[in-house]
C-alpha cells in the first residue's frame, strides 16, 4: 500500500532557491512601492513627542541608495524598485559566499 505523499514529486534545493530568489526580487521591485507610506515605529514616535526637528544625518545618507530609494533616480516608483532589487542581490549574494565558505570548512574539518 503506497501512502499518499509518496505520489508527490519531491521539490529540488535549486528549484526552491530560484522560486525564492523570484520572489524575492518581485517583491523587492515591485510590492515593496505598495508598502505603507506612514514613517516606521522611530520617527512616528519623534513626531509624536516632538523631537523630530533634531534628526540628523547619518555617516549614509548620501549613499547611492539611502531612504530606500535610488539617488539620481527621479520615479519613485523605479528608484525604491532599483534599491529593493540591489538590496537582494547584495544580501543573496553575501549569504551565497557564506555558505559557500562554511560548507567548504565543513567539508575540510571532517576530512572531505
């Protein structure tokens, strides 16, 4: 007698890191011009007590994408898109190059 779940075809590691890096990028450099517009739980709660007039400029402001969007960039909708889509990219791409060293260590460790 074959259970049900042996029916089902068993889903690949590559084929769930594309569907994830997919994903991702859509939701990064599209969904993400959907999120709310209201300021996050910081500057809601300075405006509300009234310190916000002495916010001040942090070391990375004038970076290519500071306040989640792209400098240079005149549509909001395509610079939030373009720094949502570097912003995976930068992340998968250090998260790729982690595993990467940690697998191959683990490999050297137990004599692979």
């Amino acid at each position: 007698m074959t259970s049900p779940r042996s029916s089902h075809r068993r889903l690949s590691t590559r084929t769930l890191v594309v569907v994830g890096v997919l994903v991702s990028l859509f939701l990064a450099g599209v969904v993400s011009y959907y999120a709310s517009s209201h300021p996050d739980g910081l500057m809601f709660v300075a405006g509300e007590k009234g310190f916000l007039a002495s916010e001040k400029g942090h070391a990375t402001s004038g970076s290519p994408f500071a306040g989640y969007a792209t400098h240079g960039i005149g549509n909001a909708r395509l610079s939030g898109g373009i720094a949502g889509v570097v912003g995976v990219a930068v992340v998968g791409a250090l998260a790729f190059g982690l595993f990467t060293v940690l697998r191959r260590r683990g490999h050297d460790q137990h004599g692979d």
